[in-house]
C-alpha cells in the first residue's frame, strides 16, 4: 500500500469517527433539551435542582471528552500530514491521545 492510499485511509477513518461524533453530539443536544424542559417543569426544590446538575454535569464531562477526542485526531492527522512540526524524537510522545486537558 502506498503512503497516498495509507494517507486516504486515515482520512476515510477520520470523517467516520468525526460522522459518528456529530451524532453523538446531536443525541446529547436532544437529551440536554430533554433535562432543561423537566428543569423547568419541576418546583424550585433543592432534591429537583441537585438532580439536575448531576446530569447537567455528567453531559458536560461527556461532551468535553469527546472534544479531546476530536482534538487528538485532528493533531494526529497534521503530524502524519505533515502540517504541523514533529516532535524530533519520531516517537509517539508526539501524539496526542485526546487524555491531557
């Protein structure tokens, strides 16, 4: 396999989980509609408040790993790319798996 098919896989393999991450996205956008409508339909207690930010808080940790996933792909593809500067040690220190802040 030449280095352009190599290239054009990482590519198709890209948008596939960049597709996949869009409907993740839209499914979280639904469930956050979901929790603000039962927010607002709720008494002001302190039980229905601390329930809802929770979940507010669990969807925000859910969105913000899928960012450093995105994140971590789109450093990768530069690197092999070629459009970003490479680490001088060639390894994969120079990657980023999407688990540093």
């Amino acid at each position: 396999m030449s280095k352009v098919e190599s290239l054009m896989r990482m590519l198709e393999a890209a948008v596939a989980i960049q597709r996949e991450t869009s409907l993740i996205l839209e499914g979280k956008a639904v469930e956050a509609e979901k929790v603000r409508k039962w927010v607002l339909a709720q008494e002001p207690s302190t039980s229905g408040l601390k329930d809802s930010l929770q979940i507010h808080e669990q969807i925000v940790e859910q969105i913000e790993g899928l960012t450093r996933i995105g994140s971590g792909l789109c450093r990768n593809l530069r690197v092999a790319l070629g459009t970003e500067d490479q680490a001088a040690s060639g390894g994969f220190e120079e990657f980023d798996f999407g688990d540093s802040d």
